[in-house]
C-alpha cells in the first residue's frame, strides 16, 4: 500500500489538498482511502458529506474516514488511563482533569495511527492518503517509540521479576503501596501500543511506499516551520518528495487591494524555490471560493495533477542527510548549483545559512547542533558537506566553567 501523507502549519490547506489528491487517485483507478486524524470533521466539510469513524465510500475507489481519536484513544489506552487517573485522584486531582492528564499532547493522534496497520493488512486499498495535525509533530512524536520502548521493557521487567513475584508479600503490606503498582493489563497495553507504533514508524519511514508532502502558503511564518519540519522529517527518516505551496493569487489578473499581497507572495516563492530545492515545488492557486464538495475537489486536483499520478514519486533522495562520524557530523545538502566557487556558511541561532554565489540557503538546524561553529564546507558530487565538530559542545562547556572560576 503506498502511503502519502500530507503535513503542515494549521489552516494552509492540508485538508484539501487531501481529499483533492484522494480524488484524482480514485480516477486512476487506484483503491483510495482518505484518512483523517482531526477531529474537527475538516474531511466531511471538505467533501461536504457526513463521514463516519469506518471507512465510507464516496465513490468508486474512493472511500475516507473521519477518524473519531477519542474512540481509539480508550480502545488502546482504557486501561493505562484507569490506573493513572486513580493515582491522581489519589493526590486530589478532579476526575475529569486526572482523566485528561493521562493523555499527553498529540497523543490522540498517534493513536490514530495505529489504523495504518490495519488498513495496511486488509489489502483493500493501494493507496492511503494521510491528512495530519500540523507540521509533522505527530511524526517527531513517532519517532519517541526507539527511547520509550526501552523504558517500557523495564516497566515490563519490573512487573515480571519484581512485582509479579513480590505481589502476595507486597499486598500484605496493606492496600497503600497495592495501589502504586500498575495492573498486569494496564503493563500490556502500554506494551502493545508502543510495539505498533515501532511498526507503524517503520511503515511510515519505508522510503519506497511512503513518502510525506509539505504544504504550506507563501508567508514568512508556514515557510519557516515548514523549513523546520523538513530538518526534522529527514533526520527522522521520513523521505519527503515534494513541496505545495498554496493559495498564490494570480499574477496574471489584476488582484485589486490584494496586489501589494501578490508581491510579498512572489518574493517567498521564489525563497522557497530555492531553499526547498532540489525539492519540486507545486503551485496552487487562489480559488475565489471555498473547495468544497467533490466537484471543486475535482477542479483543484485536476489544476494540482493535470495528467499527472499523485502516486509517482515526486523526488527520490533525501534533500538534507545528518551523517554522524566519530564526533564529527556532517549537515549534507544535495545542490544543482554547477560550479560553486564561492561558498559562505555560517550559523546564527539554530540556522544555518548557505550562499553561494548569489543564492541562499537557509537550514534549521537540529538542536544537538545548534551552538556549533562550521567546520570549512566542501563539494562532493553536487552534494555540500558541512562538518560540524561535537567536541565543540565540550570546550564550549569547558570555557564557561573556566570563565566561573576567573569570575
Ligand atoms: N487554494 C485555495 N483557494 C481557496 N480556498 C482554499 C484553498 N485551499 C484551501 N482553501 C480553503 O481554506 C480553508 C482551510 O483549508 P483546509 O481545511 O484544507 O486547511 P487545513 O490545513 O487542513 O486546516 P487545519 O490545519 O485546520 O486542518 C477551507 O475552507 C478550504 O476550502
Ligand atoms: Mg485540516
């Protein structure tokens, strides 16, 4: 099953974009399945149709559900969220708040997610359209299960040789240590779900079927966030293969008191041209209405994909490699520049500034990095290579623990 999910800043069009991509993949004859994990309904209003938590079909090939995450939530979570909200009803927390606190940010979410796997395994669809919560932090999110599963199996061990076999004596020792010990079943689920969200990032981060789409409007803001999940996405190992800018107003009509608008769009375009490059870049543009319903969906994929296949892959290596030797790392970028001769680099804050000639790049630097001077960059089959010294994080510490002492 391929999967393309789609990511971005809150209210760029991700929703639409979506369903218009779930669309033309259905008129190609592709079994299609739309899913959505926000629980807004923003899928029923974008196909302007009553969606339920199963997958509804629309039309032929093409069905799309409406996730309801709260459902999943208490399937996968029931359990866990039982014993901790007893503990915190314990401290005084109130019922509703100690239920709520069992839930951590983005988690609805990720439980969402446990339904790729299902679908994955049905067989009944070839392609998944993924619309997801803002700017890829479900995907950082996944990324968690590698240092979580650790911590579960020694939640895991310590039920089975402490506490299994500690039980009878513990519970003699009177109902208030009883009640700190996690119950066998609230220990497994925590188990399965992060054993499913192992396989579910493995699914997501096979770089042949899955791959993840940013889309974004032309203003400083969504280009900035977008730079920053795009770091991250590809340190994670997630391929993304292809950018969509949204909501371009026309250049070649008159936009009235909008025109001062299109200027500022034309300029972030063509930073974003160049700083997501050698990403392609897809154009959308203004509608004068709402996409709504499925004829308007038809339009916009139509304007999105001409004959193009929405399933193709878009682009096939990643844009940015984080490769880590010794205590050197090195930031790769792959460039279409020719020849450079000049190449300037430097960092402020987290962002890692490339000029060559008269182009420029700019990176968001993962955090290990932030706080590094740049070693020299240098060209290695169009690809640049930043080396970053890590021993730097020492001296740096080593230097302010010496200017302490001489203060
Ligand atoms: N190119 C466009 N032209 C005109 N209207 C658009 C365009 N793209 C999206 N819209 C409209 O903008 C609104 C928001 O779009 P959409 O719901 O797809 O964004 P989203 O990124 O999914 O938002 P959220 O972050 O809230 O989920 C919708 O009413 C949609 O019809
Ligand atoms: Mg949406």
């Amino acid at each position: 099953m391929r999967i393309l999910t789609f990511t971005g800043k809150g209210g760029v069009g991700k929703t639409s974009v979506s369903a218009a991509t779930a669309v033309r993949l259905s008129q190609l004859g592709y079994r299609t399945l739309v899913l959505s994990t926000d629980p807004a309904h923003s899928l029923s209003d974008s196909f302007n149709l009553n969606l339920g938590s199963e997958p509804t079909k629309i039309k032929e090939n093409l069905y799309a559900i409406e996730v309801n995450p709260y459902v999943d939530l208490k399937e996968n979570w029931q359990s866990v969220q039982k014993f901790y909200t007893k503990i915190f009803m314990g401290q005084g927390v109130s019922g509703v708040m100690a239920d709520e606190m069992t839930i951590l940010p983005g988690m609805e979410e990720l439980f969402s997610l446990l339904r790729i796997k299902r679908y994955k395994a049905s067989g009944l669809y070839d392609v998944l359209v993924l619309d997801t919560a803002p700017t890829g932090e479900t995907l950082r999110l996944l990324s968690l299960p590698d240092t979580l599963a650790w911590g579960m199996k020694a939640v895991k061990n310590v039920t089975k040789y402490i506490i299994k076999p500690l039980s009878k004596p513990l519970s003699k020792m009177g109902d208030k240590i009883a009640f700190y010990v996690p119950p066998a079943d609230a220990v497994d689920s925590v188990d399965q779900v992060f054993d499913e969200l192992v396989d579910i990032r493995e699914i997501l981060t096979d770089n042949v079927k899955s791959t993840v789409r940013l889309v974004m409007n032309a203003e400083k803001m969504s280009i900035k966030e977008t730079m920053r999940a795009l770091t991250y996405l590809n340190l994670y190992g997630f391929k993304v293969d292809m950018v969509l800018v949204n909501r371009l107003l026309d250049t070649k009509e008159n936009s009235g008191y909008l025109e001062k608008w299109k200027a500022i769009q034309q300029k972030y375009l063509g930073e974003i041209e160049e700083g997501f490059s050698p990403l392609p870049v897809k154009k959308l543009r203004y509608y004068e209405k709402e996409i709504v319903g499925l004829a308007s969906l038809e339009l916009f994929a139509k304007d999105m994909y001409g004959d193009t296949d929405p399933s193709d892959m878009m682009y096939d290596e990643p844009p940015i490699k984080f490769v880590r030797n010794g205590n050197i790392y090195e930031v790769q970028l792959k460039m279409m520049f020719a020849n450079p001769v000049d190449i300037d680099v430097w960092v402020t804050g987290d962002e890692l500034y490339i000029h060559i000639a008269n182009q420029r790049k700019i990176i968001t630097l993962p955090i290990s990095l932030t706080g590094l001077e740049p070693g020299d960059a240098f060209f290695k089959d169009k690809w640049l290579h930043i080396p970053f010294d890590l021993n730097q994080h020492d001296k740096n510490q080593h230097r302010k623990d010496y200017d302490k002492v001489l203060n």
